[in-house]
C-alpha cells in the first residue's frame, strides 16, 4: 500500500512545475515587449515638446489670428500636420480649422503630391481657365482637371469684392488643385483634401495661390 501511495505522489509531482510555467508565460504577455518601449518613449517626447512649443507660440505674430491665445488650438494644428508628414510652423502655415474640420492650402497639397514622388503639372493658367494634371508613380494613372471662370459661376462663386473678382487665377488654381487632389491623391493627403475656402471660410489669397 506504501508503494501505491509512493507511485501517485511520483506521478503528480510534475502538474505544479507546469502550471507555473503556465502563469508565468500568461504573465509575461501582459507586460509589452521591451521592444516596443523607444518608439512610445519618442511618441511621449514629441508630445511634450509640442505641448510646450504651442504654449509659446500660440501668443506670437506667427500664429493666425484664429488661433492666436489658443495654445490648445495650436497644438491640435500642429499634430494634424505631424500625422501628415510637416513641422508645426508649416502646419500653422497651412493647415486651418473650418468647423471642426482641419483643411489645408493648395500649395500645401502640391507640395505633398511631389513629396510623396508623384507628378503634378499646369497645363493652362489664365484668368478665365486653369487645367491641371497629375499622374502617380506607383499605377501610372492619369488625370486632368480644368476649372473655369464659367464653372465658378454657375456654382455661385463669384461674389462682389471677393477673392474670386481679385485674383480669379489664383482661385480657379486652387480648385483645380484640391479636385485633382481628391480624385488621384486621396491617399497623399490623408483625407484632408478641401482647402478653406471650400468649406465656406474666408481666406487671404495672393496672387501666388
């Protein structure tokens, strides 16, 4: 009977060894790969050094009166332009807010189309007429866009002293762009394909675009 008992003993002595080999692989799965710990770290960093940049700047001349005295506002600016690719003084630049809605400048999404390799051309630019064209690197598609004064029109654009009857060049540029934009670089601009003025907001325009 001794022996029996003996045998059991032997035959159970493993399932403790086991079951704590258990727990600690169950445990170490919580804890993240240390692997992991630089990127967060950075992602951290970054967010302290905006939070401090924007409650510096957001006082300054170098900040649209919009946002001017909002460093919350301003931080939010320049992490939009960070998830996009530019520094926070191009963000501030670039990107504006139109009911909760970040937009951004046709040069901006120029500048973003021939960063990311693609091509992007004027074919025609006049005070009555701008085509546009663009083509990408990776599928070789194609596409060009024209905008025209009659177009702005018949939209319902073109009011008395706006920056439609100011500088009608620079406008239909800016919609040929951000059309483009939408239909061939979606992805280029992250979802952020309308500039300001689209969405109903006043904007300084230069002859430049």
């Amino acid at each position: 009977t001794g022996t029996v008992i003996e045998a059991e003993a032997t035959t159970h002595d493993p399932e403790p060894a086991q079951a704590s080999a258990a727990e600690e692989q169950s445990s170490t799965e919580l804890v993240p790969s240390t692997a992991e710990f630089p990127a967060a770290q950075q992602r951290v960093t970054l967010l302290r050094t905006y939070v401090d940049l924007a409650a510096r700047l957001c006082g300054t001349e170098f900040v649209p009166k919009g946002l001017r005295g909002k460093p919350a506002a301003v931080l939010a600016c320049m992490l939009t332009g960070q998830e996009m690719g530019i520094g926070p003084m191009q963000a501030l630049t670039h990107i504006h807010v139109v009911d909760g809605r970040p937009t951004q400048s046709a040069e901006l999404m120029r500048a973003q189309i021939l960063r990311a390799g693609h091509r992007f051309s004027v074919r025609e630019k006049s005070n009555e007429k701008v085509t546009v064209y663009g083509k990408r690197s990776d599928t070789g598609e194609e596409l060009a866009i024209t905008w025209t004064m009659a177009d702005a029109q018949r939209a319902k654009l073109v009011k008395k002293d706006s920056a439609w009857e100011t500088y009608p060049r620079a406008m239909l540029m800016a919609r040929a762009t951000s059309e483009l934009a939408r239909d061939l670089f979606a992805d280029v601009l992250g979802g952020e394909s309308y500039t300001p003025e689209e969405l109903g907001a006043e904007v300084l325009v230069t002859e430049g675009g």
